[in-house]
C-alpha cells in the first residue's frame, strides 16, 4: 500500500511524459492518460464502456476511437515501456521470462480467436492466445511484451483478417517460438538487460527455439516432454572402416543409444530441495539432474538423432503429488542443483503478473475485436502495471527490493465498499501498491501458481 497517497498524481504525470511525448498527437496524449487511470481505476470491468462511465461519462466514443484506431502506431511507446523496465529490474541477475496467457471468448470474429489451449481454464477453448515476455528480478515482474498468436486457420482466411484489420506483413504464420524470439530481438534492441531466460515445455520442446534462445541469452532454462531423447555427456561419435564400395558415412555413429529424459535420470539420485519461503510455508519438491547432449542433431543412417553440440544439464522435477516435469538448462558444470532448481522454478512469477494484469487491471476485458485495439488495449494495460511496480519499487526504498511475502489484498481505507466485500480469509503474495481511495484497483482474487 502506498503511504500518503496524495502524491500519486505527480508521479503518474511524471511517469507518463516520456510515453506521451512517444505518442506525439495531441489529441492521442490526451486520451492515452485516461484510458490508464481507468484501467488504474475501481470497477469489474475495464471494457472501454463501463471505463469511460467512471472516468469520462460524456466520451465514450472517443475513448473508443483512441484505443482501436490503427493510425498511431506501438512501437515508439514499446520502446519507453522496454527501458522503464529496465530501469526497474533490468540487470545480470534479471531474468527473461517466455511464457503465452490466454483470453477466452465467445464468437468467432475477435482476431485470432479459435479453439486452442487455455492456460487459465486448463482445457481446449474458444479463446485468443498471447505470446508473454516478462522481465523480473527479486520476485518483481514487470511485463514487457504481449503479442497475438494468429493461428494458421486465421493466416489461410484473407477475408477474416481484412476484416479484423491484420496487418498484411501479420499474416504469415509464426509459431509462438519464432514470435518469442522475435519479441527478444526487439527487447534487446531497445536495451534491455537480462542474465536468463526461462520458458516452458510449450517452447523447451522445439529445438529450433532451444537454439535461438542460446544465441540470445547468456544463460537459459526450458521445460521439456519426458519423452525427449538425449544421450549422456559422454556419447562418442565412431567412425567404422568403410565396407566394400558403398557410399562413404556423412556421419559418426554414436557409440550408445539415445534415451527419453525420464529414463536419462532413472538412477540419478533425487535430493529435496526448498526454492522459496510461500505464504503456507516452504515450498519444496525432489530434484535430480545429470549431463546430457540431445538428440537434436542430424538424422542417422540408423535413425536416430545424433547429439548435439552444447552439453546441458538434464533436471528432473518429482512434486509431491508424484507429478514429474523435466528441463533442460545451460548452466554451468558446476553450477549447484540447488541453483538450478530456483532458476527453474522462477518462472512462476510471470503467471501472478499474468493473473494481476487480468484481475486488477482488466488485460482480458477488452471487448474489440480489431488487431489494432487488442494490441494497443493490452500496451496500455502493460504500461499501468510498469507504473505501479515504479510506485512499488520507490516505496521499497531502493531499486528491486523483495517485497513478495506483503499480502497481495489490497488494505482499503475504512468504509470503502471494497473493504467490506473482501474475505478475511485470502492471503496472498505482494501484488501491487495501493491507488488512492478514488482510484484503488479492483481487489484482487489471485491464487498462488507453484
């Protein structure tokens, strides 16, 4: 909660200057503030009606017009976004993290909706899908990049997509990996600073994105299936004299065959390991991890993949339910298990970002259906969150400070609505500070992902 809130005023101004001046059109540098203070703001929806009723009743329409119109343009404002983060919590110990949330639907004419996976339901739904990069250090997050995935069923319709206002050069098909990694391109570009980058087994499991994300991140740790085949860091490729006047071997044969992850750790040693103190106490899981190289390279004459040239570090993850998941990390030789353990399992912190912008801030409300308003709806949503993380991170007293274990609930002055309405019994993780009575955000109702 922030203390003595009156001056919150003058640190959204300030904070909004350099967007502002970024947006440059006079008319958009009035109605950009708006639009964040009613995203800032109370209320169960952050659609642009309900919005406008509380923070400009008489302007719906344009309010409207300013977040769908496709005449300005992200970039100039993505590239302010990209250096207050990392500002904020940029750094060699920062890391990157790759993950996609999803925004279910109705209908079928929001762009880039379709029946595919929903994280956030846990099944196969009708929904729109967001390619996520987090940057975080110390357990704060600061969200720096959402980006639509269009399926391939959207890619194949040229009607559908004139329709929804695609781009043209938006239409060729990329996978969630390739706009991830283009995503990172552009961070990069813009300055961002960041030591790992951590992605799930969404990504992990393609060795194109693998190797992309190598040649990006000093350091980096991805989920991967069970089934995926490695060899031991001690496989040799053989040569065996030619026999008769055949073709001569494009390649080695290894001297041992691949096997799936889960069977690479079958009789490695587990260990408990406590990676970070919860709101219920430790959280702990068994964890396993030896020296492999994948079979990620070429094919074989006997039809394997040959192994790769990086050695990584195979980790195995045994929860007490009896789930296992299993990664793969660059990490050094000699880099503890205790160490790769937490770098694995901060991947979390994406997911509460991901919940919070939903929650309190309304990423999911938007009720548009062009590329445009989807994109500019969920910058906006992006840049009120960095701005509370600023006024987060200036009442820690110093830059990136662990504020996690704070209750999430926000602390309503009494006599607020809100405060009656919440239950005593919700405990959370530190959100986001506290807006002013006049402007607090929706409460929150976050359940902590492990």
């Amino acid at each position: 909660m922030i203390e003595a809130t009156a001056g919150w005023e003058q640190a959204f101004a300030e904070w909004l200057k350099p967007f502002l001046e970024a947006l440059g059109h006079k008319v958009r540098q009035r109605w950009a503030p708006v639009y964040v203070r009613g995203l800032l703001g109370p209320g169960e929806r952050k659609s642009v009606q309900p919005m406008a009723a509380r923070v400009s009743p008489a302007d719906c329409d344009q309010l409207h017009h300013f977040i769908s119109s496709p005449a300005w343009q992200a970039a100039p404002l993505e590239a302010v976004l990209a250096r207050e983060a990392d500002r904020l919590v940029g750094g060699p110990t920062a890391m990157l993290i790759i993950d996609d949330t999803a925004l279910p639907k109705k209908g079928e004419h929001s762009v880039g909706v379709a029946r595919q996976y929903a994280g956030v339901l846990g099944k196969t739904a009708n929904c729109q899908a967001l390619v996520s990069l987090t940057l975080a250090r110390d357990e704060v997050p600061v969200p720096v990049a959402l980006r639509l995935y269009l399926p391939k069923v959207w890619c194949q319709d040229r009607q559908r997509c004139d329709k929804a206002g695609v781009p043209v050069g938006c239409r060729i098909f990329h996978s969630k990996g390739a706009i991830a990694l283009e995503e990172i391109d552009r961070l990069r570009a813009a300055g961002v600073r960041f030591g790992c980058a951590l992605a799930d087994s969404g990504y992990g499991r393609s060795a194109a994105f693998r190797r992309g994300l190598a040649s990006r991140a000093p350091l980096w740790a991805v989920g991967i299936p069970k089934t995926q085949k490695v060899y031991s860091a001690a496989v040799k490729l053989c040569w065996p004299a030619p026999q008769g006047k055949g073709r001569p071997r494009r390649h080695g044969v290894p001297n041992q065959r691949p096997v799936t992850a889960a069977a690479a750790l079958k009789h490695v040693p587990w260990r408990p390991i406590q990676w970070r103190l919860g709101t219920k106490g430790p959280l702990s899981a068994s964890f396993a991890a030896r020296r492999v190289r994948v079979a990620e390279g070429p094919q074989s004459e006997i039809g394997h993949r040959l192994p790769g040239d990086a050695e990584l570090w195979l980790v195995g993850e045994r929860r007490s339910s009896g789930e296992r998941r299993y990664y793969l990390t660059n990490h050094p030789t000699d880099t503890p298990l205790q160490t790769l353990a937490a770098t694995i399992k901060a991947r979390w912190i994406c997911e509460q970002a991901h919940q919070q912008m939903k929650e309190e801030l309304g990423l999911d409300h938007f009720e548009g259906r062009s590329w445009a308003g989807l994109h500019h709806h969920a910058l906006m949503v992006l840049i009120a969150f960095a701005f509370l993380q600023h006024l987060r991170l200036r009442q820690s007293g110093q830059r990136g400070k662990n504020l996690h274990h704070r209750s999430a609930t926000p602390t309503y002055p009494a006599g607020h609505p809100a405060r009656a309405a919440r239950s005593p019994r919700r405990s959370h993780p530190a959100a986001m500070p506290q807006m002013p009575r006049d402007h607090c955000p929706a409460q929150a109702r976050m359940k902590v992902p492990k």
